[in-house]
C-alpha cells in the first residue's frame, strides 16, 4: 500500500518534467522565432528625373536720368511701349507683360546731402516682367534682346531682382511614379544584400519617404530642372 502513493508521485514528477520540458522548448522557439523577425536591412532608393521648367519670370529692368521729371516721365512711358511692341512681335501675348510702378529717385533730396555730383537730379527705374508659360519662345526672345539696344534701352542685368527665374509646377503629377520608382530601386538593393546574406527577404517593417528636391541641372541650363526624391525602407529577414 505505501509503494501506490510513491508510484503517483513518480509518475506526476514525469508529467511535471515533461511539461516543463515543452513549455521551455516552446519559449525557446519563439524566442529564436521573434530573433528571426527582428533581423532587418534599411535600404535607400532613388528616383531622378530631368524635366523642362514649365514657368518662366523674365524681369526687363532699365534706368533713366534726366533732370526734368517730367521728361523722364515721358521716356519711362516711350520706353515702356517699345518694349511691348518688342515682346508681342516676338509671340509672347499681351497678358504676360506686366509693368511695375516706376521708382524715382530725386538726388536732390536725399538725407546725406544736397551737394550731388551726379550731372542728373532725378534718375527713374523701371521693371517690365514677363510671366510665361511659353519656355522656348520667351528664351528665343531674350537672344534678340539688342533690338531694344539699338532703340537706346539700356538692359541691366547685373541686378539680383532681374534674374531670369524658372519654376516647376508640376510636381504632384510625377510624384506617384517617382515614389513608385525610388521604392522599387530599394527593394532591388535589399534583394540583393538578402541573397549576399544567404537570407530571405520578408515585409517593408518601415517606410520613409524624403522630400523632392528641384535644382538646376546645370549654371548653362536653368530652364532644365533635376527632380530628385530618396526612400528608406526597412525590410524584414529571415533565413
């Protein structure tokens, strides 16, 4: 009779040792498992892409002199309308042209002193701005641009405010296929850092996407604008 109550305990500590056994071997698999999941590679792809500009901002500014206001007035104006005469001959519309208000300065007046040297008291300047959709046209304008040279307008370019400006507006229309193209490179990258690891590659664990950058391909072409957009993406591997 005492040996039945051994022979339970016996067979329980069994049962005991079994079930330990398989819990502990069970929480090493998903430790294993969950190593496994955490392995992962974070790959950069890129999308570049080179696009004509679709804006243009062409600012035509000139300065004048003279010692009668009003004459100087009068030749701001006369300048002005040989200046649209000029742009609508060469197909740019009316619609594009806008002229600032004239900035007269009287020499006379200014705080550091009446005693000027400059032979003119008053001296005008004056910015016509064409707003154009019409790249080429407006590129083709400016080579002819010494035409109003010959009619006594001189043409300041040295000015930073008279940069020619080329803008893109575009960017919504390309970006799905750009994003599409820069996640695609990256995942042909971790493909191949997968298959130099001898692992498999699984699921996108992270996503990033940068931000486009528009530049200038290069000082001799603004008019041609490099678009550029990164990601970083984070893949999960296995073996």
């Amino acid at each position: 009779m005492m040996n039945q109550p051994r022979q339970h305990f016996f067979f329980l500590g069994i049962f005991i040792f079994l079930g330990l056994a398989a819990v502990g071997y069970l929480m090493s698999q998903a430790i294993i498992q969950y190593k496994q999941m955490d392995r992962s590679v974070t790959v950069k792809g890129l999308s570049e892409q080179e696009l004509m500009a679709d804006v243009v901002i062409w600012p035509i500014a000139y300065s004048l002199a003279d010692n009668d206001l009003t004459a100087l007035y009068g030749t701001l104006e006369n300048n002005n309308q040989l200046i649209s005469e000029f742009l609508t001959s060469k197909n740019i519309p009316a619609n594009a042209i806008t002229f600032a208000p004239p900035a007269i300065t009287d020499k006379s007046a200014l705080d550091y002193g009446s005693n000027y040297d400059s032979a003119f008291r008053f001296v005008g300047k004056q910015t016509v701005t064409v707003y154009s959709e019409q790249i080429e046209t407006v590129r083709q304008a400016m080579t002819q641009l010494s035409e109003l040279g010959k009619k006594g307008i001189v043409i300041r370019g040295d000015d930073y405010d008279s940069r020619t400006e080329y803008l893109f507006t575009r960017l919504n229309e390309i970006k799905p296929a750009m994003i599409e193209e820069a996640t695609q490179n990256a995942r042909e990258v971790a493909l191949k850092f997968a298959a130099d690891s001898n692992s498999q590659l699984g699921k996108i664990k992270s996503a990033r996407q940068g931000q486009f950058s528009i530049s200038e391909r290069d000082k001799n072409n603004p008019h041609i604008k490099k678009i550029r957009v990164v990601s970083t993406v984070e893949y999960y591997l296995s073996d």
